[in-house]
C-alpha cells in the first residue's frame, strides 16, 4: 500500500476535539431479534466455511486480477445467501422463524433481508444485512465499497458484513472466503459520520457538514432517498468506510496477514502493484528478492527456499529472467 494509505491506520495521528466516537447500540435483551442477531454474527463468523463454489477461474493475467472483484463479488454474496438458508437450525434452533428465509434485493438497501412473505400487509421483515465481498487482491489493497446510507434507513439490529476473498492458488483456481466483518450497520452508518465531522484530516475551514434524507427510515421503498450527502467532498471519500479510521483497520490489517502458497496476501498485493506501476520487470524482480528476504528473516531455511522459488515464477510471467 502507500504511505497515504498505511496513514490513514496510524492511531497516532491527532483529531480535531468533538464528541466521543459512537458505540454499537445496546439491544433489548428480551426482543427475539436481539437473540437472532447475536447466533447470526456467531455464524457468519464461521461462514465461509460452509460455501460452496463451482467457478475455477483461469488464464486470466495477473496485472488484470483486479477486475475479479465485479465478475465473482456477486457470486461471493449469494453464497452467503445460501449458507445462511442451508443453516438455520444454529440461527433458528427453537423455531422463532418459521416461515423466515433470507433472500438477496437489487440495487436496494438492504442486500439481504430475513424476511416472510404472505402477509395481507406485505413481508414481515426480521433483520438487514448490508452485504459486500472483498477481493484480497483487489487494486485498492482495501475494501473499495461505499457505504452512504444514513443512519435513520437502518434497523437497530441490521448487520453490516464484509466478506474477504481469494484465489486458492493465487492467480488461478476457486474461490475461497475468509472469516467476514460483522458489525452493526447502524453503528457503522453513525461512526462513519462521526469520523467525517469530528475525526478526519481536513483543511482548516472545509464544510464538514452532512445533509441527512428526510423521512428516512428502515427497509425503505426502491427509489426512497436513504444517502447522507456531505456539504464538501473533494476527493470523492464519503462513504468509503474502509478509510474511516478507527472502523474497519483491525479487519483490514488481520485479513492482509492471510497467508496463501506460504505467503501472506499483503506480500502477493506488494508483488502485483509492483509489477503493475513499474515498467521494467527485473528492476522489480530485485527490490522483491529483497524485500522476501528482509520479511522472512527467522522463518526456516525450507520456508525461504519456497517462497523464493514462487516469486521467482511469478517473475518469469511477468518477463524477467
């Protein structure tokens, strides 16, 4: 990453005086969504390992891996659509649901509702879950979704979940899903807007003010305005939760120390920006062999001798010697 980017999770940097950060709200403790969202983010938490992908994803150029995050992000997502359905007795073990199953939405807040439908009112709706898939290789090396809704449009016990992935060979192969996010859409949605006001780095004077949707409120209609909007956003960043420092940096650091083929996924994004940015491979191929090397101090002669073989085959991919 850059050093632009490795700043935004220096918990050094001083803030701008305000009120204190917000914390995820406190359920009701005798409201059966209280006790469905709490065996939900037990779950999900161990989710991935219920998927099941048929793609296999091949012949695709390294430098152009990026683009996997549009193609297979909607397959990610409905995945976990599946295995939340696949296992309802660990979130519905008494039968408080019945009748309840958890169905995707397009282009509407949020992507999956638990919902039951036949009502002469129209469906019931147990809880939202804000969805997004994150590609580990992705250009951005972070989550690069927005997330704008205002806090008002999501329910107290809505989730917001972000599922990391990758290849299982790397540049080829199946998909595989790491351990997701989960937190409070509604908490993220008010810590997003208390980083832009009261946290970020900004020039003296700029407009930190947000415009928030009136008449805002859960599980709103398709065309129902539901996004905060900012006074001022030069740089286009509102809503990109991943630069809220403070929201999402302990995920994001955890998630890059995956280690796939015996290297960790932040050392494959190095690999790959790397060639990407620079024109002359062996230029690249000698900063990588020394940074390997740097990063592997202390790791077994074995180890070394591994993951100095794989570099040195992605090099030739890339034309060096």
């Amino acid at each position: 990453m850059t050093a632009a980017s490795d700043a935004l999770f220096d918990p050094s940097l001083e803030t701008p005086a305000g009120p204190g950060a917000p914390v995820e709200p406190v359920l009701d403790p005798d409201d059966p969504r209280t006790r469905l969202q709490r065996r939900l983010r037990t779950l999900l938490l161990g989710l991935p390992a219920y998927f099941e992908f048929t793609n296999h994803v091949a012949g695709v150029n390294a430098t152009d891996l990026h683009s996997l995050n549009t193609l297979l992000g909607t397959s990610i997502e409905g995945q976990v659509v599946k295995a939340l359905n696949q296992q309802r007795a660990l979130w519905d073990p008494d039968d408080e649901w019945l009748g309840y199953t958890f169905e995707r939405q397009s282009q509407r807040f949020p992507d999956v509702r638990l919902v039951r439908k036949g009502s002469p009112s129209g469906p019931n709706i147990a809880l939202g879950i804000e969805l997004k898939g994150w590609f580990l290789l992705a250009k951005e090396g972070e989550p690069s979704f927005r997330f704008t809704t205002t806090p008002a449009a999501c329910a107290e016990h809505d989730l917001l979940v972000v599922v990391p992935w990758y290849l299982d060979n790397v540049l080829s192969g199946s998909p595989v899903a790491a351990e997701p996010y989960v937190v409070s859409a509604r908490w993220a949605a008010d810590y997003r807007n208390y980083y832009w006001q009261y946290a970020r780095d900004a020039a003296k004077g700029t407009d930190r003010a947000i415009q928030a949707p009136a008449g805002a409120h859960p599980y709103p209609g398709k065309d129902a305005q539901i996004a905060d909007q900012p006074a001022y956003d030069g740089g286009k960043n509102f809503g990109r939760v991943a630069r809220v420092r403070g929201l999402m940096d302990d995920f994001i650091r955890a998630s890059l120390e995956l280690e796939v083929l015996g290297i960790r996924i932040l050392d494959w994004y190095r690999f790959l920006r790397m060639h990407s940015d620079q024109a002359d491979p062996d230029s690249v191929s000698e900063q990588l062999d020394r940074e390997l090397r740097r990063s592997l101090r202390g790791r077994s002669a074995d180890d070394v001798a591994g993951a100095m073989r794989a570099v040195r085959n992605l090099g030739r991919l890339f034309g060096a010697p």
